[in-house]
C-alpha cells in the first residue's frame, strides 16, 4: 500500500479503499458526501456513496472548512493520524506536528511562524495549497477533537472543557461542537452512555482520563515492551507487569501516563495536572509509540514477509521530550544500558521535581542540569563538560529541540556540540523528528543484524524512506540471536560510536 499524497489525492485510489472499508487508509485522507453534508473515515461502515456525490480532503479541518460535519457513527477525527507527518519534511508536514503539540492554543498564529521561520502569511497560503485549510482551521479541528474527548471521557463542566480545549469563550466552542458533530455538547455526552465510542472508556475516577488510542495494524508489541522496559529511568518511569508509567513535563504544568497494549489499541490513563494539556501529551504519546505509522505499507516496501526472520508491524520509538532525548543519549555513551540506567536514576533523584504518583519525579530540566549536573554526574571529566554544556544550550536556547525543525538543520547543531559524534546525532534526530529514513549503520548491533540477515549496508537506497524500520528490525534481529531481547538490555555496543 502506498501513502496517499497530500496536494493531489487520486481520487480512484480513494474510492476503491471506501469502497473496500479499507481500515489502513484512515486518517490519510477523509471522504465527503455531498447529499449528506457528512464527512467519514474510508472504513466508515455506512452504504458506500455513489462516485457523483463524493470528493476526498486531505485533512478533517478541511472538511470542515467545506461545511462538511463529522459523521457520528465512525468518528472520523477518532482515526490514527495520518503518516506523512513523519514521512515529509516539507513546511506543511512540520506544522502540522506543531499544531497537534498545541502551539497554537499557547502562541496563536504569529507563535507557529515565527517557531517555523516563516511569515503568517507565507504559513497560511502554504497550508491552504497543501492541506486544503489554514493554521487556525486546523487549530480548530484539533480543538473540537479535543473537546469531544473530555466531554466524552470527564464530567468536567462544559465551560471548563471549553476552555480546557483552548476555546476563546463558551459560544465559541459550543457553535464549533455543533459544526462539527451536527450535536450540542450535552447531546454528545448523553449519547455516550448509550453507545461507548471505540477511543473512549466510560468517565471514571475524577481527574483521571482514560483512552482507547488506536493505531493501523500490525503492532510489534514485543519490540516496544523491551525497548520500554529496557531503558526506562527509575523515578520517572516504572514497568510493571507489562504497564509502562511515566511523568513528563506538559506546556501547562505535568502529567502521569500508564499506556498498556490491547488489541487495536493503547490503552492511555492519563491524569493531567491541567487539562489544556490533554491534546499535546496525547500527541507525544502517540509519537512516543509511532502509532501514526502505516505498517504494512512500510513492510510491503521492505519486503517483509514474516517468514525472513523480521517480525510485521515494527515501530521506532519516539520520545516525550527532544531535550530529555539528547541528554539521556549523551549520558550513555560509551556505558552499558545498564550503567546508564545508573547515572540517570541518580540524575533524577537528586535534580528532578518531586510529583505526586507512582513515578515521583519529572526528569530535570535542561537548567537544572546546566547548574548542577557536574556535581551529580560521574564519569570522565570531558564527558560530564560535555553534557553540562549541551543543557546549557538548550537552557539558553542556543539548541531548539522541537518537531518542527528539518532533520538536516537539527542534525547539524546537533553535531555542533562536544561530545556529540554522527551516531548520537542519528539516533536523536530520528527518535525526536520520527524521521523514518535514517539508516544507523555505524552501530555494530546493526552490523550484526544485517550480516545476519544478509544485507549490505552500503547499498540501501532501495528501502528508502524506511531506512529507520530497516534499523529496528537489524536491531531486533541481532538481539534476538544473543538472546538477549528480554528485560535484560544489551545496546551497550551501540553506545560505543561518539
């Protein structure tokens, strides 16, 4: 299967996956029935509509835009996002990942150009061309996404979820609810307990969300337990009979995520300290666990069959915090995983805020390192400057880490610093871009993994742009033999290229 393209949909490709309920499509592009005014997901299990009466829309904010509202009974803005999110690296592709991290809601407009380096008006007429909306019509459908799923899944008051969504006034979200979902908001959440929807659990404990957070199948969920359990930090994150638990800093305060993998889904409890922060932490999660990704397009394209020794439906995992990424990388270089875990336990329980929960710390910022790191942290003493001096750049602001930075321009600052060398500048720029095209084929692990596969690391052109797959599976596969793919991690060798 392949991606569909963003500016130019093919509209017989389009209709034969509606016509099929084609699951792996959703989120990709969106179909709008005219005689119905509704837009749906392409699986959407209602009468497939006549040819004359359907056009297809890159994005639901487009949608939206067209007049078209949301079809209540397969919830299209419910889908996985769509993959060329990660896959392109052009403007649009960048803000759209800034926008689902909620810039706009903190910055407006003028916040989301200047991040990207471009002028309103140049953002504007760019998105428009490409995604068929503006930034501040994608802003919205984010925003009425986010208010369904408190209303939903809270018995918060709607003026509270109004501006928990990041609804300018009560009027405001209310005519956008009924826009959109053809529904008033008190309607919606009647509705829900009569007919659970399939990304929302039933409200529960007050102050505590829980989610159904889908993604297309396959999921290789043992590739991303070990690497969860393999490097979780003690203090800030905890696996436990098969729940991984962590704390993360939020635009607006901090949140606790417990994510376990179900069938179809990631169930997602996440208690929020404030809830304008539900949109962003759903996003890093998702791009924590790639969960956007279209798997069985990138299999097909690798040519994994499930009998070769590669497992379907492999993901390369993301991360919370760019930040938190690059140090974390920095501090286990050259060290064990093991060791590593050590030196960053210890990191966390002396500069890390103390936080209610299970996990009872948040990492320590990029400033408390910068001050404090060289008293806490061990080692050679060039390492410990080097990672001290990397905190404070990203303190100062010298070094920006966000997803809407080019993976070129990002690798190259990132090269910039001491102590920073080609396989750590990969590793971080594929991990916190999700940049799907970045072959680490100066790890040894690697190396293991393809002489095993037998594959030539200097003749991969072909399994581009799924290069970052391709580094999974060797990974995986190089571990497997070891025997060492258990609770047990053993990425030491990986460590020893910077």
């Amino acid at each position: 299967m392949e991606l569909v393209t963003i500016s130019a949909l093919d509209f017989e490709g389009c209709y034969r996956a509606v016509s099929t309920r084609d699951s792996r499509f959703d989120g990709q592009f969106f179909t709008a029935v005219r005689t119905t005014g509704i837009y749906c997901r392409p699986s959407c299990p209602a009468i497939t509509p006549k040819r004359v009466n359907v056009s297809f829309l890159p994005t639901a904010a487009a949608a939206q835009q067209a007049g078209y509202r949301a079809c209540r009974r397969c919830l299209p803005d419910a889908a996985p996002g769509s993959p060329l999110w990660n896959v392109r690296a052009d403007l649009a592709a960048r803000a759209m990942r800034l926008i689902g991290d909620g810039v706009i809601e903190r910055g407006g407009v003028p916040g989301l150009a200047a991040t990207l380096g471009y002028s309103q008006r140049q953002l504007t007429r760019v998105l428009t061309t490409e995604l068929g909306a503006g930034p501040l019509a994608l802003a919205r459908a984010h925003r009425a996404h986010t208010a369904r799923l408190l209303i939903q899944t809270t018995e918060m008051p709607m003026s509270d979820i109004a501006f928990a969504a990041g609804f300018a006034s009560i009027r405001q979200f209310n005519d956008t609810v009924r826009e959109v979902f053809a529904v008033s908001p008190t309607t919606m959440r009647a509705e829900l307990r009569r007919s659970p929807r399939a990304d929302v659990v039933a409200p529960g404990t007050p102050g505590l969300l829980t989610l159904r957070l889908p993604y297309r199948e396959p999921l290789d969920t043992g590739w991303l337990s070990w690497f969860l359990s393999a490097h979780a930090v003690a203090g800030t994150e905890l696996w436990d009979d098969d729940v991984y638990t962590r704390s993360l800093r939020t635009p607006h305060g901090h949140a606790t995520v417990r994510l376990s993998f179900q069938p179809g889904h990631v169930r997602a409890e996440l208690a929020l300290r404030d809830m304008r922060d539900l949109a962003p932490t759903v996003a890093r999660v998702r791009h924590l666990l790639d969960l956007d990704a279209d798997p069985m397009g990138i299999d097909d394209a690798l040519g994994i069959s499930g009998t070769d020794g590669f497992t379907p439906g492999i993901r390369v995992p993301g991360c919370l915090e760019g930040s938190e990424l690059l140090l974390c990388t920095m501090i286990g270089q050259q060290i064990s995983v093991r060791a590593a875990g050590t030196h960053l336990a210890r990191l966390v329980d002396a500069l890390g805020e103390r936080i209610e929960g299970p996990v009872p710390r948040l990492f320590p910022t990029a400033a408390a390192i910068a001050e404090h790191g060289a008293e806490v942290l061990t080692g050679p003493a060039r390492r410990v400057a080097a990672i001290v001096s990397a905190a404070r750049a990203i303190a100062d602001g010298e070094l920006v880490l966000h997803s809407g930075r080019t993976a070129d321009d990002l690798r190259r600052d990132l090269l910039a610093l001491d102590g920073v060398g080609p396989w750590t500048a990969d590793y971080v720029t594929m991990r916190s871009l999700a940049d799907p095209d970045i072959l680490l084929d100066t790890d040894l692990v690697v190396r293991q993994g393809a002489a095993r596969a037998g594959i030539d690391l200097a003749n991969t052109t072909r399994w581009a742009p799924w290069r970052s797959y391709l580094s999974m599976h060797l990974w995986k596969t190089a571990l497997e033999h070891r025997g060492a793919l258990v609770r047990e991690p053993a990425l030491q060798e990986a460590k020893t290229h910077d």
